[in-house]
C-alpha cells in the first residue's frame, strides 16, 4: 500500500532521499533507481532493495513504479519530467526544472495540456517550519502590508565547476522561490550589484553580490549572497510590514558558555541547516501523492524560478536593472 | 519487510502513536490496536487499516506482530510489558514502566532472567535534538565536571484526577530520567521544598515545588515543577559545569516584531514542544527493532525513575530529605 | 575647575543637553543659554542657574564661556560654528554641520586654516558601547576584510514639515557617517531604490526607501529607511566581512514571559534608545575640552557626511547612481 | 554649589568611587580623601584635587565636607557611619554596613534616634536598569503573583583571604538585598545545599552552593553561589510569577560570528558587568543628597541583609534551614 517510487539520479542528493524514503518517510518504499553511474546505483539499489534500471524512462515508464524522484543533474531535468507527465505519474524534481527558460515553459505547457497537476519542484524552504511561520504570520495580516524582503544566503564553499551565474540559477534561486511564495507575487525585475571583494573570493566568481528584486505589487526583495564563507552556512529571512516584523531566527536548540563567551552554532552547511527539511518535503509529497493531490512548488513556480533566476544572471553583468518577462499563467496554477 | 505493530491503548497519546507510526514513520506499519474502549479501538483500526484485538494479550501474542507499543493506563503497564518479554518481543513502554516500585522490579528481574534486552522506556526527551546536544556537549569534556543541573518544567494545566503524588510521578519524572542519562549517574536522595502558593493552584496540589536531588557522584539537580501556570508550558535545563554550561535553549524558528514589542511564542503544551521528540524516537525505535537492537532508556532506566519518583512523592510530605535505594543493577544494563 | 559652557538652542535637544550637563555630567557646568523664543531660554537659565544671552555672538565671545555647544535649527549651524573658530573656542555641534555643502566646506576651510582643531559634529553613535565594540571588532581584524554593511533605520515617526530629502539629510545622515566611521572610509557613491509604499507613508515621502552606499575599497553599504512605523524605533548594522560578522544587537536588559509570548521592548525613539549615548558623548566632549584635546566627528566628517547626504538626496530622483564629489582633504584631518 | 564629597578608603573601590565623582558625576566634588595607607591616599588626592586627611573622624566632621562615602575595609564601617550620623552628614556606605549583626543594629537604632534618614548603602544593583526594569515589571502586576525567585552568582574568582562564610556575607549578600527589594518583602530562613566540588575549588570553600531563602510571604529565592568559575562572572535573576516570567538579560550589546559559532562575551567580572550601574548609584546619590533625601538601600536594608548573610553563613554548616529573627522596624523605616 506504500507508495512505489523510482529515483532518478544517485549523487549526493539522489541517495540522500533515496534512504530517506526508503527508512524514515512513512507510507513510502523505493522500488528503483536509475543513474548513468551504473555502479553507484546498483550499490544503492543493493543497499536499500530497490531495482537498479538501465535507462530513465525504463524506470519512469515501470508499471511498479508510482511515482518519481529527480535527482539527476539539472540538464537532464526537463526531459525527464515531461517523460513522467507523459505517463501520468507524479513527480518531485529537484530545482532546477529545467536548465533553460524555454525547456521550463515547455513543462508548463505540457502539464497545463494534460490539464492536471503531476508535478512539484523540490524548493524544500517551503516546507521548512521557520519559513512556513514566516508566511501564515504574514498571511494572518499581523504585519501589514509587506514593503521589503531581506535575505541572507551564505555558502562556506561551492563545488568545483560552480559558475558566476549559477551564483543566481543555483544558490540565489531558494531566494527567488522563496519571495514569490511568502508574498505570492512575481518578480518583475532585477539588478545585481558588487560589494567589495574578499580574499576568499574564488576566480570568475563576483563574490560578494547583493541581488535586489521588485515584485510585481512593488516589494523590494534583496538578497546578500556569498559563494564562500568560512565562518558557517548563513540563511536569513525577515519581512517587513507596514506594522511588524517576521524573522526567520536561527533554530538553535542549545547554547554554550565557556572560556568569556556564550555561543550557538553556526551550521556548516545546508544539510545542517535543512536536512530535517527535506525530510518534511518528502513525507509532505509522499502524502500529497497517495491522496491523489499536489503540494508545494509547481511547474509554474519551477518556470518563473527559472526565468528570475535567468534574469539575475544577465544582470550580474548589466549596469540596469533587467525586466522579467513571463508567458501567460495557465489556468491550471491558479 | 516493514515492522508489524501492535498499539496496545488508543487514548490521546496512544492515537498519536498508532497514527505516526502508520503515516510517518518508515520502515513501520500498524497491524493492531487494542483499547478496553471498544469503539474507540475500532474507530482508530478503522482509520489506519489496522485490526482491533478483544485483549492485550491477544495483540501480545498475535504471530503477526512483531513488536508492542504500550500507551495504556500507567496501572496497566508492568503487566503489559512482562506480558511482551515472555512472548520474546520488543516493546516501547509509555512511562512510568510500573505504576509500584515492586511491579518495575518485576520487570527488571524478569528481563535480566530472559538475558536479552526487549523493553526501552517512553522517556522521549533522550531523543531530543536539544537534549541530545546537551548530553554531547557534557560528554565531551567541554565544560568540565557537571556540578549542578537547573530544570524547569511548567504546565498550563493538568488533567482532572491529577494528584499532588503525580506532580512527581508524571511529571517530575521526565527531569528524574533527563538528569540521570545527562550525567550517567544514579540520583541518591531527594527533598522538595515549596514556593509561594499562586491564585491558581488547584486545591490538595503543592504548587509551584522545588525539587533537589543529589546524585551519587554529588551533582545537585533541581527542578522547578509548576502544575498550572498560563503563560505556557515551559521546560529548561542548564547544566554547570567547572568550565562552561550546557542550555537548552527555546527551540524558536522565528520571531516577530509588532506594536513595541519582540517576541517569540512560548509552546502552549507538550505536544507543540514536544511532538517531533516523539517522531524520532518512534523512528528510532522502529529503525533499532528492525536491526535487532534497543535504544533509548531502558528497564532499569524507567525502574531508577519509578524509585526516585515515589521517594519524591514521599519526600513532598517530608521534612527532610528522602534517601533512595536500588536494587543491584543486573549486568544485563551494563 | 568645572568647564563652562554656553548652549545656543533651547528647543528638545538643547534643553536636554544643557539639563544634562548641569545635572549628570562631571567637569561641566552651563554658564550661559540663548535661543531666539526668549522665555524658553530664560525659563531653562533660570531652572539651570545659566544666564541667558540676547544673541548667539554675545554668548560665543562671552569671557565666561570656555566652549560651546549648537543645539539651534540647522541652517544656524555652520555661522555659529565659525563665529566659534574666530572665538578659538571647542564647540560641539548638532548635525548637521551645515545646511549646504558650500557651508560645510567653509567651515573646514576656516578650522584648517586656524591650523588646530575646535570643533566635534555631534555624531552621537560614535559613543554607543555597541557601536564602539562593532568598530573594534573590525578594527582588531577578527572578521577580516569588510565587504558589505547591513543598516536598517525605521523611526515610529517625524516631525511635521519634515521633507522627502531630509530622510536622507536627516535621518539617513547618521549611518553615513556611521559608516564612514566604522569602515574608515570614504563613501564615493549612492543610489536610492524604493519599497513597496504602505498605508502609514505620508504623502510627499518616499517610504521606505533602500540606500545604496559604495566605498573607495569597494565596501557595500546597504540601509534600509523607514519615516513612519508604528511598532517602534529599530536601529541595526551588522558588518559582513571575509572571515566573521559584526552585529549590533538591540540592548535589551529585560525580557517578559506572559500569555504564550517571551518578549523583550522595541524601544519608542531614539531618546529611549541613544539617550544615554548623548549623555556618553557629552562627558567625553567635556573630558576632551578640559584636556585640550578633540574626539568625536570633526569638521571634515560633518562635512563628507553633508556632501554624501546631499548625493543621497539627489539620488531620490535619480534612476542611476549619484557620485559623491569630496574637496581635498586638508592635512589637519590625518 | 556642587556637593563637597570625603571618601574614606582608596583601595580599589574607593579609587573608583572617587575617580568617578571627581570625573563623570554631576553636581559632585571630592573635597578630601582618606586612608591608613597615606602614600595611596596622597597619590589619589593629588591627582584628583583633594586634600587628605590624617583621620576618618577629620574628614567625616570637616566642615568643607557634606557628605560622605564609605568604601573603607568592612570591619570600620559601622563606627564610620556612626560618626556620620552624629555629625548630621549624609553618607553612602559600601556594602556591608557592619561585620556584624550587632554593629548593623547599632547604626539603625542611631539614625532612628536621629529621626532622619541619612543613609544610603552601597547595594549598586538596585540602579541596574536591568533589575530595575524586572521590579517595575513586578510592581505593574505583570507577572501576577511572585512565587519563586532564581538566581546565580557566579564569580571567576575571589581575593585571597576570602573565607567560607564570605560566600554568604560578602558576595551571596547581594542577592539577599536584591530579593528583598524586588520583592518587598523579609527572608525568614534560610538553607545551604552544596553542589558537587568542581576542580578549580579553593580548599576550605564549599563549592558550589545554593542557597534557599524563604520570605515572609512564602517566595521561595534560591541563589547558585560559585566562588570560582573560569568561564565569566555570570549573574542572573528570573522572577517566576503565577502569571508570568521577568527575566534580567544578559546586557549585549553586540555579537560576533566566527569560524562556526555565533557568540556574545561573558562579562569578565564585576566591573564589566557592573560599573556603569555603580556611576548611576553614585549619580542618584549625589542628585538626592542636593535635593535633601535618600534613596537606595536605608540602614535597615543594610541590617536586614546582614542578619540574613550571617543566618546563610551559619546554615553552611548546618543540616536544616536556620531562621531569621529581625529586631522591630523603626518608623522611620516606613
């Protein structure tokens, strides 16, 4: 009776929540696995007694399977989301959804054309209890109207290979969603600017950069982003209201004492900070797919990420702010 | 493959349980239930596709289950729990383990005979993400030798029926048990001392209390036990020790801003402090059962508690303080 | 023994200062007060035991007065500031040091060329401990290069006949030269960006706004300006740098824990939150006087400050970024 | 026109003291100092402007003295206030007001006899904005009804000398005049409990303590003592309220994050964490006495306190709780 779920992709965070389905999500069993590194998903497969299949669609097309994880690299994305929409099976993909503006619209069109929602994005914040407190305080009016957004994104490091704009398509994103989603609004421009570097900064990347974005109804979201920090992994969030202030707060549990100082941990990086969060996400998706129902992201909120996110990289190097162009919102999102 | 369960009581805390381990919980599912509440048995069995057995007995001995949550009256426990070591299976007991002295001695003695350990003990705060950082925090030297525990347990109210003996039974019992596994160490005697009666304290309760225990390697542990205090329930610790101190800290994800003031929320009950403690250790209890092992607090953890608690509740009556006597730990508890 | 000092400006802070010093300031004493609303300066004289002036010369080159301090309107400042330098007497000044730039720079010009320094702008964060401990945070190194500066500056209110460009002039001013102060820095450019407009917002002002500061190293400074807010006074600057922050925190001393709420006060203006910062800044102008020494902002700060307020004003029309245009910075200024 | 001050003592405190009111206090002069050591009495008067006396009694009847502080070695100052009192000078006397029981009442039944109240002592703490904000809390009936008071003292070190019993009557002392104050109300026993001995424990001290006071009222105070605690000098206070919690905050003013770990400092003693509220006091002191009254701890407060530090010095070594017996109240205590 447990949900049959195939996972594409056995990287880092393919096999991550792999194992997280497979022992702490309830009403979930992972059937299969798929990853071009044959090796690494029969061993997964070996480990949590999934099937180890040969070929994406092999796995999305499985009668035994129910649903579908992406976790595969972002290029692959689009394609393999629109093979789950083809074969009706809902489906958790990773953000990215897509790597390009035009591949993300072409899942909007294709979920909007079936005319039923298959698809959620894995923008986990959403399902993170300090965000959530964040929205229903704004949702209940205690702050009034939102007039600014400050976001703190600080990364103690970023892997081999991380480009200057995926500063913005890739860190900087969690931002874009997270904006869209607490105001429900959309971003209609952006404009990037420097800080000063630092020693740290890795070459080819603009490092420190303060992202400022106004949403449609004229909020101005800005976003510190740092690709690397040593001092810890720092997530912020406060909204300011007209009549008051929600504050995303650090989730400490405990503190220490010792030696003249009174401290907390800083975390040491996201799966610190938002391992239990994905949890939630998936035992939130799990739920929401055997009740025959969708919940968080949706393509769309995957396609307008997409197309910020595409924006704040052009203007990494623009001297203007960049407008943001959106297709017409299907009827199916709302 | 997942692990058969039988809930054994279907009150408030039992529903819980039954509920998570059928929807959020991996690797569990939820084969029975029994209640002498024959309806409300039912209604749960009903709801989570579980059966409803006529006896705890019965659930006990099914062949298809393979382990026993207790959540049934705290009279009812020891029996229960002999009842699942003479089947030879694993069992997770609500606290107390015996509502008597003698019957939690029954208990040990009869897990010692069987030479294997089957029971661990409901004392959810062992799996505390806070205090659990308390402990590491202890464990590895860092504030040096542990001299004194401060611990705060607040109530907004109690049930009906609540005696002034269960201010330390039920309640206190929580600190009795946390004290003991932070400092590794058996508690020795006890005294209770009253504060300043408030507008709403109930008739026949001391309330609020101020427990002191002392531990045998001399650690002076209070307790601040209050049954009925509005503002919200509150618990804290704080351990000293010669170098530093270990908080527990409020575990506040976010804050707000409004009309003057900044302010957190204070929990308005266990369940909203307490509710994912008892998901991990559910999780953690399924994923040890599934290995063949036992976590958490065990026999001769919830028999320790049982002691000091009912010297605490001697000890309420008394002048002086109230010395408290184990039997030999079986080597079966290390 | 004691300094003797004449104010000019009885109106809110005049009067504060002037009963400040006589009351709660060692080495001080007024000597004499004017104000052009003659009988609220003579009710002042008469209540401090100061004699009361008929013009701002007389009281400046009175024999009796060792120092003076400006608390009248600020397009007084900068002629009484120079009547003080041809008097060869310490003044300490209000900001703003002038009302224009061109005023500004005059009185720069005529302290260099007196050839020492008299005068001390009335910065008064300058002397607030948490400010002072941001300032030595950074200046000991401990959080390595400074690349961006977080400020944010909501006031519960402003006067009437309080312009769109005096919350640059005014308002904002006080983390320009915060700024400059902390980063040891000159700001070379400024640009304006406004928020979502909310019901409080008086007509004719933009609010709230977001200010954009760059420095000669490249440092990004970042404040956030609100005129009207109704929750309260909130003054904040954290300092982002390579290897650490530096936060400001609100300076509660107390906090509350009533009906489901821990909280602490959000002060109700800048006199509740900076008053005993004015009165550190008094008992340091005295000690410095007696000394023949000056601390604090000198002329050249209050006038950067003027110029980059200017710049910040101009750029609340302006699409692009201002440039800030500096005179030569004259050697007695280090 | 300013107050014409004597101190009696110039060891550390009253260096400070001293220093202080020649410096940074309104309305304040030293007029002359004194202390056995003459050199260090020379020195000071020198270097603030004094004259120094050869004798305590010179000083206290000089006729260019108005009032005076006490801040001599403890064993003096009741015949030092004694002789204040007969020649009609108010005078602020360092904690405690006598070495023993005897002494204090001597001094209460003088200035009783007097009819007028002339003495203030030193318990700085009352000026803390800190505990001043928690008895205003308490005074407004915020917190409902006080029942329990949690405090602790704890200390990096102490002078070498320090006995046992100084625990109680030279540093516990504070807590025992700060839960009167807040409360408003006698302590009628007291009980001593020792935590377990840490390493860095002096011989002959018991330590750590805590200490159990009852007031008239039935509040329950209990007060952590450490006497050496490497980590800081860490002092608190938490008034537990049938309706709420006023809880004294630690007073940061900034916070630093760095390689891991957000931290704020703990105060490194006494003079850290408590030396602007010693300037208040003296302040407060100095304003009252050119206004003709008193304000702070009376005589009485400081007999009261030294009856209870000596009963808690008495119970170190006791097993039950020992009693407090005051003598009546004079009147003129109100």
């Amino acid at each position: 009776m447990a949900l049959r779920i195939g996972v594409l992709g056995t990287g880092a965070i393919g096999t991550d929540h792999a194992t997280m389905l497979a022992t702490t999500i309830g009403g979930a069993s992972v059937a299969a696995v798929f990853d071009v590194d044959i090796a690494r998903a029969g061993e997964l497969a070996h480990r949590i007694g999934a099937r180890r299949h040969e070929a994406a669609t092999g796995l999305i097309n499985d009668a035994d399977v129910d649903a579908v994880v992406i976790a595969s690299p972002g290029t692959a994305h689009a394609e393999q989301v629109l093979a789950c929409i083809a074969a009706g099976k809902p489906v958790l993909c990773e953000k990215p959804l897509a790597s390009t503006v035009d591949d993300a619209a072409r899942v909007v069109a294709a979920e909007a054309a079936l005319g039923r929602r298959l698809v959620q994005v894995g923008f986990m914040r959403r399902f993170d209890p300090g965000y959530v407190a964040v929205k229903d305080t704004i949702a209940a009016g205690r702050i009034g109207t939102p007039m600014i957004v400050h976001c703190v994104h600080r990364n103690r490091s970023v892997p081999a290979g991380f480009t200057n704009a995926m500063a913005m398509t890739d860190t900087m994103v969690h931002e874009i969603d997270i904006v869209r989603w607490l105001l429900d609004d959309e971003i209609v421009s952006v404009r990037v600017v420097r800080g000063r570097r630092g020693p740290h900064a890795v070459e080819g990347h603009d490092d420190p950069q303060l992202v400022l974005m106004t949403t449609a109804s004229g909020v101005l979201a800005e976003v510190e982003v740092i690709l690397l920090w040593p001092p810890g992994y720092d997530v912020r969030c406060e909204v300011v209201g007209s009549d008051g202030l929600a504050t995303l707060e650090h989730p400490r549990v405990v503190s220490t004492t010792m030696t003249g100082n009174r401290s907390e941990v800083v975390p040491d990086g996201w799966k610190t900070r938002f391992g239990d969060t994905y949890r939630i996400e998936l035992q939130a998706w799990v739920a929401a797919t055997l009740a025959g129902t969708v919940v968080g992201a949706s393509a769309w909120d995957g396609y307008a990420a997409t197309v910020v996110a595409h924006a704040a990289a052009a203007a990494q190097g623009a001297a203007d702010e960049v407008g943001v162009r959106l297709i017409a919102r299907p009827p199916l999102y709302g």
